[in-house]
C-alpha cells in the first residue's frame, strides 16, 4: 500500500488530531517523503522539505507561531524569527490529506456560513479540533480578501491572542504608501517588544536579501516558462505558491528558486529531458488557485488534453525589490503593488499582459468559492478577453471542498473551452 | 410578518435599521438651513459616529455595541438575518452567537437573499422560534 495512503487512513483515526500536530509526524514525513520519493524536480524536494520542516516548527512550541493572511508581507514575521502558519495553506494540506469534508462539517455546526470561503472554513475548524497550532500572533492584511482578515479577528477573540490588522487603501498613491509604511512601522514597534527581538538595521537587511535574492530567481523562473515548449507546467509551477504565502524572507526560498532555474535552464538547453514531456497543445494562464483535494483538473488539462500552464497568477512577481534603507516604505509599495489591487483594468492588464510574454493562446479563471475578490471580476474580465479575442473560461469550483462542485461538470467545460481552441487554431 | 405580531417589540438593528439613528446629531448642527458643507459635515459625523456595523474592523467595539443593546432593550430573543454572500454578516454572527449564548438569549439565525423565493420556508421557521419563545 501506498504509504500516502496509509497516513491519510492514520490521520483520521482518533489518533488523528494527536499525528497531525505532532512535530514528530513532520519529522517521519519529512524521512518517508522527502528522502525516499522521486520528485521531478529537485527544487520540488527541496520545497517539500521545507514545507515540512517549518509545519514541525509551528508545533513545536519552541518559538512563536503567527498566523499570516495571504497577502501580508512575510519578512516581517521572519525578521522577528516568528513560524509563520498560513491557515489557506494548512487547509489545502487537510483536503489534499481527505480531512476537509469532516473539517468543513465541523465549521457548520461551529455556525460558520457555507457560502464564506472554505478556507477559511477549514481552517476556523481545524484550530478548533486541535489539528492546527494555535497562534501567537495574528497577522492580516485587509487587502484583497475580504475574509481572511474576519476569520482573524474571529480567531483573536476566541483564543484571546493580539490581531494585527494592516489596513490597505483600494489605490496607490504617495498618502496610501505613507499611511501602509506608518501602519508597518506600528506593528513592527509592537513586535519588537512582545518578542524581545531587536528591530536592526542587519536584521532587516538579512531578511530583505534572502526576499530579494528569491524574487530575482522567481524572474528567472518565469522567463524560462516563457520559452517554446515551456519547461514547467502548472501542475509542479501552482505548488511553488506556497513560497509567495510562506517563503518571502526565508533562507530556503532563494535556494529553492535557484534550483528551479538551473533545472528548467538544463531543460531548456537540452542537456535533459523534460520530467513532464515536451507536449503543450495549448498554452495557458491560471487564475487563482487549483483544488486541493484531487489533482485530476490539472492532470486531464495538461496529460489527457495535452494543454501546458505556462504561467499562474499567483506566482506572478509584482513588486520592485526590497530596499533596507527605508523598510516600510518599501514593503508598502510591495503591498501596494499587487495588481488585484484598485480597479479591475489593472488585474485584467497584468493578465493581458502574460498572455503576449507567454504566448498563451488563453486563460483559465478557477473560480473558487466564496473568493470575492478574484471571483467579483471574472465576467468582467472574460468581456474583455473576449473583445481582444483571447479565450477566457471561468470555471466553476472550490479549493477545499470537493463535494460541492462535481467533477462531470468541470470536465464537460474543459472540453469544451479544448474545443473552442481547436477550432480557433485550425 | 413580525410588525403584524403586537406582543413583540422589535428593534431592526441592520444596515437599514436604527443604527443611523443610535447618535443624534449634536447642537452644534442645528442650523435650521445648513449650507453645502455643513450637510457634508453632518453626514460624515453620522458614518463616523454612528455604532460601527460588521463592516468595520473594531470587534471591541462592535462588541460593547451588542452588550449595550442587550442590556438597554432588555433583549429576550434575536432573529439574525445572514445575508447570503456577505462575509460580515457571516462574521458578526459568530461573535453574537458567543455573545448571546453567554446571556442565555435564544436566539435563531435566518439565511435569505433578500428576494421573496425563502419567504414561506422563512414564515414557518419564525413561527416555531417565537412559538418557542412562549
């Protein structure tokens, strides 16, 4: 038997709860998994491990743990040597583990409503059920998602824990980055003196570096998955988000990104062959994010049909290096940045915009949800793919709960989005 | 359907509802013909000062805000109505649910979209909650 398999089946046994939250469990995982599993990639190993290494931390106890909304900006918790903990990217380990239909089970009877996101759902229940560490911290960002920050408040009044909230203004201008910088500051004051970790000029520079070193890899990433075959795929490329959420200021994550060029660069050179295979019928841009729980979306789309993901949204790289010299500044520029941000033409831009750097010939929205933020805009966006004659299809679906979107449909609307293309470049 | 019932004092406490008229407006504007900038002035005082509703980010206050009321209305029961779709609602609802199950105040929560499609479902389950109540 499988030995994935064989832990899913542990983790829901009444000893479940206590494997999960063991750094004990992370610890064997990391020696099953990591060391004795063949990966595609060693960049892919090297994730994993990481993944791994900081989920054994956060429940270890040993340092304190806090819990970051998506979009905050990361270097901040490692710059006070915090363990950040993504509740989105714990409940996407709880569906891909088949734990989030009995998680999201328990947020209804908790009264959470089923029409919010299930990640935050999963992730209000899986604190609840002592499968995920409690934090110390709660860091939210009020940009973009609209929930993360009120499960976070949620969360801070019922386990009593202290919330920092960075409020983000809708446009960028001089005032909004002053008063994002001003907020930052803020926080950073208040760390420094519930951790007894001294704000340094060194510190920041550390942390920023590694941030930076990252993003320059992250770009040569990207231009490689530009070339013709493209040689990395969505189904490896969406598991790299995992260093936008958790990774930003972490010593690995330019490690990881490093590795990544390299072997996509012997790929394209012809010193390898591709792991995934030269094939790509269609190139396409993903939106948002996949469902966890299965991964057979993504594999009808690029091994049935042939299609290769060239480039997702999430992993776009969209603000200007760090600068130490005025931190907050710049990690409020960082924040401000983000092209889902302000108006819509902005996140259809961007989007246009990938579509010509990697010869797409069409994007896929995953319209996950409960996301109002990605979802709101979508048919926006699809009219005006369409008036620049770039075939856009929403698709209909959710991260975390498989049960609510059955699979026939979205496989009738692949197909049929596969035919439009066939037929356009006929 | 709950005005028609004469037994039950209702206070609408929603985003249409008292909330805009928790704080009167202070003498200060009480010019009989307020030019332009005294109404911009008035309205803004209203959205600042008026009790914050689950939009805004103040738990603290959101919460005191409840306490008052279930103490100043002498509140017996809530009927939350949990707009489809709308995070805050679904948000403000948890606190509230701590909140009132703290002061052993029933309490039933009624999920619509607003259209008249959930109104029949909605009769009956209002039915048997103030059925309950008695």
């Amino acid at each position: 038997m499988n030995p994935q398999q064989i832990f899913k089946d542990k983790l829901k046994g009444t000893l479940g709860r206590k494997l999960f939250s063991s750094p004990s469990t992370y610890k064997l995982a990391r020696e099953v998994f990591v060391k004795k599993n063949r990966f595609n990639f060693e960049a892919r190993r090297k994730l994993t491990a990481m993944g791994l290494d900081q989920a054994a931390e956060a429940y270890h106890n040993k340092k304190p743990v806090a819990w970051t909304s998506a979009f905050f900006p990361g270097e901040l918790v490692y710059i006070f040597d915090l363990v950040p903990f993504a509740p989105e990217a714990a409940s996407g380990v709880a569906a891909s583990m088949d734990l989030a239909p009995d998680l999201l089970k328990h947020s209804d009877q908790m009264g959470l409503s089923s029409d919010s996101c299930s990640f935050h759902r999963c992730a209000a229940a899986g604190t609840s059920l002592e499968y995920f560490p409690l934090p110390d911290f709660l860091l939210a960002s009020s940009h973009l998602c609209d929930g993360a920050p009120r499960l976070f408040q949620y969360m801070a009044r019922r386990y009593d824990r202290p919330l920092y909230l960075l409020d983000v203004p809708f446009r960028y201008s001089d005032h909004a980055l002053k008063y994002v910088a001003d907020q930052l500051a803020g926080i950073a004051e208040d760390l420094e003196k519930r951790t007894g970790i001294k704000l340094t000029r060194e510190r920041i520079a550390e942390v920023f570096d590694r941030s930076n070193r990252a993003r320059s890899h992250q770009l040569a990433v990207s231009k490689l998955r530009q070339k013709v075959p493209s040689p990395l795929g969505g189904e490896e490329g969406l598991s790299y988000f995992y260093l936008t959420l958790l990774g930003q200021g972490h010593p690995e994550t330019p490690e990881i990104y490093r590795t990544l060029e390299e072997e996509l660069q012997k790929i394209v050179d012809g010193e390898v062959e591709n792991p995934e295979g030269k094939e790509e019928r269609f190139r396409l841009i993903w939106l948002h994010l996949r469902p966890y729980y299965s991964s057979e979306m993504i594999a009808y789309l690029e091994k049935e049909l042939g299609h290769k993901i060239v480039a997702e949204e999430m992993n776009y790289v969209y603000w200007p290096p760090l600068d130490a010299g005025k931190p907050f500044l710049s990690l409020a520029e960082k924040v401000l940045s983000h092209p889902g941000m302000g108006p819509l033409e902005r996140r259809t831009e961007t989007i246009r915009q990938m579509v010509s750097d990697y010869r797409a010939h069409g994007v896929i929205h995953f319209s996950h949800w409960g996301c109002r933020q990605s979802v709101g805009g979508s048919m926006a966006m699809k009219k005006k793919f369409r008036e620049k004659d770039i075939p856009f299809l929403a698709i209909d679906g959710d991260c975390i709960d498989g049960d609510s979107f059955p699979w026939g449909q979205a496989l009738t609307r692949l197909e049929g989005f596969h035919e439009v293309l066939e037929q356009l470049h006929a | 359907m709950l005005k028609e019932n004469p037994e039950l004092v209702l206070y609408p406490e929603n985003c249409a509802g008292m909330r805009y008229l928790e704080k009167p407006l202070p003498d200060s504007f009480a010019n009989q013909d307020p030019g332009r900038e005294e109404i911009m002035a008035m309205i803004a005082h209203n959205y600042l000062e008026k009790p914050p509703c689950p939009r805004v980010f103040n738990r603290e206050a959101r919460e005191l805000y409840y306490r008052r009321l279930i103490e100043e209305k002498q509140v017996s029961a809530v009927i939350y109505h949990d707009l489809l779709f709308c995070d805050m609602c679904h948000y403000d609802y948890l606190m509230l649910q701590d909140l009132l199950e703290e002061k052993a105040i029933p309490h039933l929560k009624v999920k619509t979209e607003l259209g008249d499609e959930d109104l029949g479902q909605l009769k009956t389950r209002v039915e048997a909650f103030l059925e309950i109540l008695e």
